[in-house]
C-alpha cells in the first residue's frame, strides 16, 4: 500500500480520501497528500532547544537541568548560563560544543538546554 495512504499518526492502512482530504477511521486525524508530501520534503532547519528555539554558533544557552559529568565527579547545575556555543554534527546526540566556568570544555545536547 503507499505511503500516502497510511495515517501520518497512528500509520493505520485503513485510511480513505474524502475530496480533498485523507480520513483514518481510527484516529480522526485528517491529512491532504499534498501538504504530507511538503512536510517531508522539507528539512528541519538547524539545531533547536528544549523549547524548539533555532539555536546558532555564538549564541547563549541556559542549561535546564542539572547533568553529571561523565568521568568526573562534578556536576553542571540546572539554571548555569553558557556562552558562546558552537553547533557540531555528532552522531551520538552530543550537538553543542562550549567551555563552562570551572568545569571547562564539554558537549551537550541540545534537550538539556534552552536559549537565553
């Protein structure tokens, strides 16, 4: 069955076009093809926060959560402002470069952080 015909939400094959629209009887969600198709093609734009703000080299981030450090026996405190990050391509997660006051320099994700 195509892809275009399987619900975006609950991925049931027993949705059905009404006009314009795809229908899946058992989620409610309604869909156009269109729209599924534009979504798909287009990329998600850079690297985003906790709170799904686009975040960019240079910019500050206040950590939201305290996170331990691996090796260490210290701890980043939740609300710790880091200043001038930069973005990295790491595959395990890892995606904002930075130095932090008395700590020094380490990765963190991006869910852990929210702009400042």
């Amino acid at each position: 069955m195509d892809d275009a015909m399987k619900c975006p939400a609950c991925h049931s094959e027993h949705a059905y076009q009404d006009r314009g629209l795809w229908v899946c009887p058992e989620c409610a969600h309604e869909w156009s093809a269109e729209a599924a198709a534009a979504a798909e093609a287009a990329p998600e734009p850079g690297v985003r926060d906790s709170n799904g703000n686009v975040l960019a080299d240079g910019d500050s981030v206040i950590v939201i959560k305290d996170l331990k450090v691996k090796g260490s026996s210290s701890v980043v405190k939740g609300g710790t402002k880091v200043r001038n990050i930069r973005l990295t391509d790491a595959s395990d997660g890892h995606n904002i470069a930075c130095k932090i006051d008395g700590i020094g320099a380490m990765n963190l994700k991006s869910e852990f952080v929210k702009k400042a």
